[in-house]
C-alpha cells in the first residue's frame, strides 16, 4: 500500500480568472496555518504570472491524500 499527498493551492488572477499551483508529498505534520502563511508568502512574492496574469488572491488550499492498494489477482 503506497499513500501520497499533493497539496493544491488556488489562486485568483483577477476577477475571472484562477490558477492552481500543485505541489507534491507535502510534510505530514502541515499546519492550516503554515498552508495559510506560504500561500500568502507566493502571492506577495509576485513571481507567478501564468498566461501573463499575475496573483491578485490567495484564494482557498486543498490537501488531497490518496492510498493506492494493489489488488493481487489469483491465476
């Protein structure tokens, strides 16, 4: 049994627009408020333009924990 965990951060590019950013095997013991903090901390960094639109918010976090069981088929 293999679990892995992404972490997606949203954030709004404008009014009518928004992008995720995915990031991989975050740490276990991830705090609401460390998410909070870093999402913060990428948006006023502003070094994120995609499709040449820049952050305007932080807008919402998603932990995702998948556990993948390998199902072991008899002959």
């Amino acid at each position: 049994m293999e679990t892995s965990r992404k972490l997606i951060l949203t954030f709004a590019q404008g009014e009518d627009n928004q992008d995720n950013l995915t990031l991989y095997d975050y740490k276990e013991d991830l705090t609401d408020e460390e998410i909070q903090t870093s999402g913060e901390a990428i948006l006023s960094a502003d070094i994120f333009a995609p499709n040449g639109k820049a952050y305007t918010a932080f807008k919402e976090a998603h932990r995702i924990v998948t556990t993948d069981t390998t199902v072991v088929l008899e002959d």
